[in-house]
C-alpha cells in the first residue's frame, strides 16, 4: 500500500500531467523552450531535469546519514512517515505553481522528489523484514503492481478534471493540472496511513543521536560495501545495476517530455500513453517474476537490458505516433520487471538475519541515486548543448550496454564457479 499511495507522485508529477504541463507552460512565442531561472537562461526540460538530479545528489548524501540514525534508534518509519509528509506537502504546493511563480515550481518539484526518495528507501528496508527469501520476488512484484494500479486510479481521477473541466465549471486551463497536483499530495499521504498503521515500529532505545552517531552514516556505508565485497555476485550485481538504473530511471523521468518535444502530442495523448505504460507494468512486472522462477534472475535482467537497448536506438529515430505508441508499450512492459526484479535480486543477496536492513538498501539506494542524477544530468547536459533531444535519448544506450556487459560477465562467472 505504500507503492499504491507514492506511485500516484510517480505517475502524475514525474511523468505525465507536470511534464505536460510545465512543458506547455514554459514555452513561449517570445523565448521559444528557454526560461529564466533566477536570472539564467536554460533550456525548459533541461532545467527540470537539472533539479531532479540535484534533488537526487542531495538524497545521495542524506540518506546514509538518516539510514544510521535509523537502525541505531529503531524508528526507520519515523523517517519513512516524514520523508511522506514532505513530498506530498510538496506536491500540494505545486497548485499554485504558473509560469510568473516558476522558480517556486521548481522548488516544490525538487522537494517533492526527495520526499520520494527518502520514503521510498525506508519502503524497501522493509522487505527483508516482512517476506522470506522464496517469497521476495513475489512481495516486491506485487508491491510495484499496487503501485501501478494506484498511480492509474489517481490519473484517471485527474484526467477527468483535465479532459472535461466543463463538467466542473472551470475555465482557468492551468487550474485542472493544478488542481491534480493537490490531489496527488492528498492521495500521497492519506493511503500511506495504511503502511503506518500496520508496519513495524523497531526497537528503540534512550540514548541521544550524537554527532559521533551522524557521521557513521557514511562510515557504515563503507562498513557495508567491504562486507559485501565479501559476496562475489552481490559484488558483480551492484555495478550492473548501476548503469542499466541510469538508464532506466532516466527514460521513466524523461518519457513524456521527450515525446511532447519529439512528437507534439498533447496532454491528452500524452497522458493516455502513459497510462497504457503503467497497465502494461502490472503485467509486466508479474511476467519478470515468473521468468525468474524457471531461468533466473540475472538471466531475466539480461534479456530485459537487450529490450532497453532496442528501445534507446529506436527513440533516436521515432518520427510518427504510432512508434511512441509501440515505444511506450515495450517501456511499460520492461519497466515493472527490471524495477522489481532487480530489488528482489539485491534482497535476496543479502547476509541471511541482517538486523541493519536500513543500511543494506541505503547502499543500493545510494547506488541508485547517483546513477539517477549521471543520467539525467547527461541527457540535459546533451540537450543543452545540442538542442536535440534525441541524442540525449540515444546516449542513454551506452548506460545499459555496459549494464549489460556487466551482466554477462556476473551470469558467465557464476557458470564457472559451479563448474
């Protein structure tokens, strides 16, 4: 339920309704697709872009800290709950954001992301906690469907508001996506009361959070990484992991604004596009889990990473709807797999009665983080410099082939090691 309630930021702040959004607003006959942003002058994506990574580098650096305080105190859902109430705070701020507030649009979508962020590091903490190892893959699978199917009621709930405002008596045509913004920040922190209620506390204790304690953080990332180095195919994982994530995360963030720039399709195609993205996620992400059962994990991740190359090569060349439709489909069924599947692979990796669970998916989420912000600060920096959108989508390629390399080699080692 917790994938279900922050799912709906996913969906409609990171790629659809926002980027539509901000898209249309930020481009003027005047200036064309550059904005002022206290005082600079950036391309209008590249900017968004810019802030995510930011957010995203900035998470990179707290989260090992907050991770330590929370397995040394006990209250990971203390910081769970908060991270909560800051992104959908955030999101609810978005509804007075217009192009003359842009700056402040801006800072609500980059605290906004790292309220998801956080959340969602204490979210798969949880996981070895809550699930034994043969059940894992299907925990994590079915954690991401309820996020589809959750992040799709709320987009269709706002897509009424935005494809019939006559219904509603509106006539501000910035007033239906902002209005989505609210309700999003609403849904974010009302379903995640379910998660609170019914998780675990942990075990507290009394004594102070010191200073000594806040900068173990880091200190026990590395204490992580060299016990990990002690597991040779969590070892060979983790860097894979890392390229193919820069890539993946980075299409998800970027989809909808690309094909807006690329294509001009509308809001409303747009967000119908990314919808059918998400229906085929639920499947998709089942699939992945079902096909790790009789080939293996890594064997999966392999096959998905040949699609996702397949996927940057053709963006490059899209000029018709009809191949972002396709495009979009074959995202949609890749997406969820390689999400799900790559967090149940990392969990079922893990020392076996690790009680610092935090610490664990605070490496893999730090991991991930900065993988997030190399790709999305080069695919704005591509833009930047070329103006076209398209190489940046086509660099995106190289991320997954060394992810896919990395792959090869861990399954190949693997193979003669049990030889």
């Amino acid at each position: 339920m917790f994938d279900w309630a922050n799912s709906a930021y996913n969906l409609v702040i990171t790629s659809t309704i926002f980027p539509a959004y901000y898209t249309a607003i930020t481009f003027t006959d005047a200036h064309g697709d550059r904005v002022d942003f206290f005082g600079l002058r950036v391309v209008n994506t590249a900017l968004s872009n810019f802030a995510l990574s930011v957010a995203y580098l900035l998470m990179a650096f707290v989260l090992p800290i907050l991770s330590s305080v929370a397995d040394f105190k006990g209250n990971k859902k203390t910081f769970m709950m908060a991270f909560t109430y800051l992104g959908g705070i955030a999101c609810m701020g978005l509804f007075f954001f217009k192009l003359e507030t842009l700056e402040w649009g801006i800072i609500c979508f980059t605290l906004a992301a790292m309220g998801y962020v956080g959340g969602v590091l204490f979210n798969n903490s949880y996981l070895p906690q809550i699930a034994t190892v043969d059940q894992q893959d299907r925990v994590s699978a079915q954690g991401f469907a309820y996020g589809y199917i959750g992040c799709v009621t709320i987009q269709v709930i706002c897509f009424v508001f935005i494809l019939k405002p006559e219904w509603f008596g509106i006539t501000d045509p910035t007033f239906a996506p902002r209005l989505s913004f609210l309700l999003v920040g609403l849904w974010w922190i009302g379903f995640a009361q379910i998660p609170f209620k019914k998780l675990p506390d942990g075990t507290r204790n009394n004594e102070r959070v010191t200073k000594h304690v806040l900068s173990k953080g880091f200190g026990e990332l590395q204490d992580v990484w060299r016990r990990l180095k002690g597991i040779p195919e969590i070892k060979r994982f983790l860097p894979a992991f890392f390229f193919y994530a820069m890539g993946v995360q980075t299409v998800m963030i970027v989809a909808a604004a690309f094909g807006e720039k690329v294509l001009h399709l509308g809001a409303p195609k747009l967000i119908a596009t990314i919808l059918l993205i998400q229906l085929v996620a639920i499947g998709g992400a089942y699939l992945m889990s079902l096909l790790a059962r009789f080939i293996g994990n890594v064997r999966v991740l392999i096959l998905v990473v040949c699609v996702w190359i397949g996927i940057c090569i053709a963006a490059f060349y899209i000029n018709h709807e009809i191949h972002f439709y396709i495009l979009a489909a074959l995202v949609g069924l890749v997406m969820g797999g390689i999400q799900s599947l790559s967090r149940s692979t990392y969990s079922k990796l893990l020392p076996a009665g690790e009680a610092d669970t935090a610490s664990f998916f605070s490496f893999y989420d730090v991991t991930e983080k900065i993988a997030i912000v190399i790709g999305l600060f080069s695919f704005a920096l591509i833009e930047q410099v070329t103006n076209n959108i398209r190489y940046s989508a086509l660099s995106l390629g190289l991320f997954f082939v060394m992810g896919l390399v990395l792959l090869v080699r861990m399954l190949l080692l693997k193979k003669a090691v049990q030889e």
